[in-house]
C-alpha cells in the first residue's frame, strides 16, 4: 500500500509540473480583483504592481465596476467591466 501511494504522488507531482510548465508558457496572465471589483486597492494591487516588477511579460488585467475608477491604474494594466461578456 505504501509503495502505491509513493507511485501516486510520484506520478502527481510530474503531471502537475509538466501542466504547469505547459500552460505557464501558453497563457502568462494574471487576473486581478478587489473588493468585488470596486476598486483598485489593497492586497491585489500590491501583488500586481509587484508582479509587473518581477515579470514585465505577464498581461496584467483588473475587473472593476466603474470606470471612474480607470485614472488611477497603471498603462500595463488591462481593465475588463465586470458586466462585460468578457468578464464571464
């Protein structure tokens, strides 16, 4: 029994990096959301500003309500309106 699971998480642990090295080369975005999408603030703002320093190649995009609040977002930042079909 012990020798089946060491085979199991062996072989879990190889399909999730092959995974995650296939789909971190496809798709290098990051989606981003605050307090339901009403602002750009808090924790996620500081994660994205941090993770546009560390990897400039990542689109970064926000989901938010209003669009008063669109000034204060950086030109990297990709915005979607969260009643946008692209947001679903």
């Amino acid at each position: 029994m012990k020798k089946i699971i060491k085979y199991i998480i062996y072989f879990s642990e190889i399909f999730y990096t092959k995974i995650y090295s296939i789909f971190h080369k496809i798709q290098k975005q990051v989606m981003f959301e605050s307090f339901y999408g009403k602002q750009y603030s808090c924790n996620p703002r500081a994660v994205s500003e941090k993770l546009h320093k560390l990897y400039p190649d990542f689109k970064i995009v926000w989901f938010l309500n209003k669009r008063d609040s669109y000034n204060i977002l950086p030109n990297y930042v990709e915005v979607i309106h969260k009643k946008n079909l692209k947001y679903f």
